[in-house]
C-alpha cells in the first residue's frame, strides 16, 4: 500500500522517535501484516518499507472504513493509548482500540486506566498477562527468519564487518544495568582471560545517564588488556543486525529484567546456541536443547555456561541446529501477525453480529 494512497482500516501509531523494541517490532511486523490487512503506521522513526500514512490524513480516520464498521488503533504505548481515546471518546472517530502489553512489572494508575479502556488487550507473554487486571490474549513475537539465518562462512561473516578471526560470543540490545551488560562484561573477562582464540561483541548504545555505565564497563575491559577482543561496536539498524548474529558463534541475553526481548530468537534463527536469563518470555523461547537458561545477575553462571559452550564446539552446534528448527516452527512473524490479525477480525465480527441482532 502506498503511504499514502488511501486511509487504512488499521492504524499503528509509532510516538516515539528512537531505536526502541516497539519500533523494531512495528518494522518487522507491519509489512507481513500488510500482505492480509489494510494497515499503516502513523509516527516518526520507522524504515522507508514500512507502510505509513502522515499527520494530514489523520482527519479520513473520521470516515468509516468501507465494508467495515470501524477502524482499528493499535497501541503499543501510554501516550498512544491517550490518543486513541482522545480520537475515539473525545473526538467521536469510529476507532476501536488495541494495547500491546510488553511490561512485566505493576501497572501505574495511569497505565490501569488507560488499558482498562482498550476494546482488546495482547500481552506478548504468559508473564505480562499476569500482571494486567483485565482478560488478555498472549501472543508471542515472531522474526522474520528469511532474515535471521545461519550463516554460511562465519569467518567470511567476520571479515565483512571488519571483526577479528575469534570465536565470538555476543550481546546485543541497550546498554545498561537493566540490560545486564555489565554481568556480560564480567563473565567475559574471565571467560576469554583462559581462551586466547575468543572474543565478545557488546552491540547497542548507552542513552543518556547510561553514558556513564558504558564508559565504566569500557575502561574495565581496557584495564584487563582486552579491547581487542571486547568489542563495543555501537549501535546498527534492525536490518543490518542480522550480519552481526551471523559472525557469531554464540548468543548470551543477559538481562536482569525483559518483558518480551526477541534477540533470543533472532539468534536462535542464526543457528546459535543462547545463554539466556531466566527473566522475560526467555523461558519460553530458550529450552535445555537450544541453550542454557541461568539466574539474572550472575556473572558465575554465565561464566560457566559461555566456557561450556566455547569449550564444546558439538554441543554448541548441536543446541544451534535445535535453535534453528524451533525458531522457524513456532516463532515466525507470519504466526505473529496471523494471530493478532485473529483479534482484529473478532473486533470487527463480533459489532457485526452485535448490529445485525439489533436490525
């Protein structure tokens, strides 16, 4: 669909101009979405194949949709959320609302009230829906799995991002405490300090107060002689990431806290073996076949599980071949959008059903 050639039946606003895990899932998600539904994003910060409508066409959202009798909102955010109230409740719009739940923490008061106004609520996880005071469908995320794949040369892989020969282990996402990057850093240091053949990519950038966190854990890895094999390469797009799994020989997610986090599965597509925490949807994606599932914060687990791995290349390729088939079965994006296209269509059923018992 062009961006804008006509008014879409669903609306997915995107408020938030930076690199986020909304963005990236809106980026992954809307252009498979597309090939069933009239959908478009509406907001800032999105890719150029993300199909999309601008500020001016927000008044056609006035309009109903043809052949259906209202359009659909879906909100992944607070402030997304307040504006579809505002254009449903204030501005009489015929909108029906959708909220992504992603959090895995209590819900301000604000936050309850805006998700107990929402005509549908999707939780990305069993752990979400439990901290929601209101019916949720769980739907898990999906990646796309054309993109994430194993690859077919590491060392190649390696040498087109300018990497060094080793055998790497990475870490990709924000970096900050939440994040448990610096539990990556730490079990790094012991990890390559008895393995000269190995190294580690932390990938993401430190916004803001985080700024500081990263500039600590760089001195600690420079301190120990290892900025060569400690790598800190920044911040790349969501598609040029997928290169970056595929010159890895390993995975860890290291998060103290997550509320979905899909680096698991992408590298779990890029035929890696995962070290995960047991935090998040992890336990869900991460089983004693694919990798290694390790208490938050432990530097002493991680250190263990990521020796055992470099240590036991066949047990590493074994958990990579299983990661790779359990990706592509349950974890598409076209099971994602499937499932969610569910919800939308029992939206606008069921007020089909409601008018024509009223007619």
């Amino acid at each position: 669909m062009s961006a804008r050639s006509s008014i879409p039946d669903i609306v997915a606003p995107n408020f938030n101009r930076r690199l986020s895990g909304v963005t990236s899932t809106l980026e992954r998600l809307l252009p498979v979405q597309a090939r069933k539904f009239s959908i478009a994003a509406l907001g800032v910060g999105l890719t150029a194949d993300v199909p999309r409508i601008g500020w001016s066409d927000l008044p056609g959202l006035r309009r109903k949709p043809g052949g259906k009798p209202f359009r659909i909102w879906h909100a992944r955010r607070n402030i997304e959320m307040l504006a579809g109230l505002v254009l449903r409740d204030v501005l009489r719009f015929p909108l029906r609302i959708v909220f992504t739940s992603a959090s895995q923490r209590r819900h301000t008061a604000w936050s309850r009230f805006l998700i107990s106004r929402m005509d549908a609520v999707i939780s990305t996880s069993a752990a979400t829906a439990s901290y929601l005071t209101r019916p949720s469908t769980v739907i898990g995320h999906g990646i796309d799995t054309s993109l994430f794949r194993p690859a077919e040369d590491r060392a190649a892989a390696r040498a087109a991002l300018g990497l060094p020969n080793l055998r790497l282990v990475g870490c990709f996402g924000r970096v900050r405490a939440q994040k448990g990057t610096d539990v990556f850093v730490d079990a790094m240091l012991r990890v390559l300090a008895e393995r000269p053949d190995a190294g580690a990519v932390v990938m993401g950038r430190a916004t803001g107060a985080h700024s500081a966190f990263l500039d600590g854990l760089m001195a600690k890895v420079n301190d120990a002689g290892l900025g060569d094999r400690i790598l800190f390469p920044g911040e790349v797009s969501p598609s040029a990431i997928a290169d970056w799994y595929r010159a890895l020989d390993g995975f860890i997610a290291p998060q103290r806290w997550e509320g979905f986090g899909v680096t698991p599965l992408e590298a779990m597509a890029s035929g890696l073996p995962v070290i995960a925490t047991k935090v998040g949807a992890f336990p869900d994606l991460v089983t004693p076949e694919t990798g290694v599932l390790i208490a938050p914060g432990s530097v002493d687990d991680m250190a263990e599980a990521a020796a055992r791995l470099l240590d036991e290349p066949g047990l590493s390729a074994a958990m990579g071949r299983a990661g790779l088939a359990r990706a592509r079965s349950v974890f598409t994006l076209e099971s994602e959008a499937e499932q969610i296209g569910a919800v939308y269509e029992a939206l606008w059923r069921t007020a089909s059903e409601s008018e024509n018992n009223l007619r």
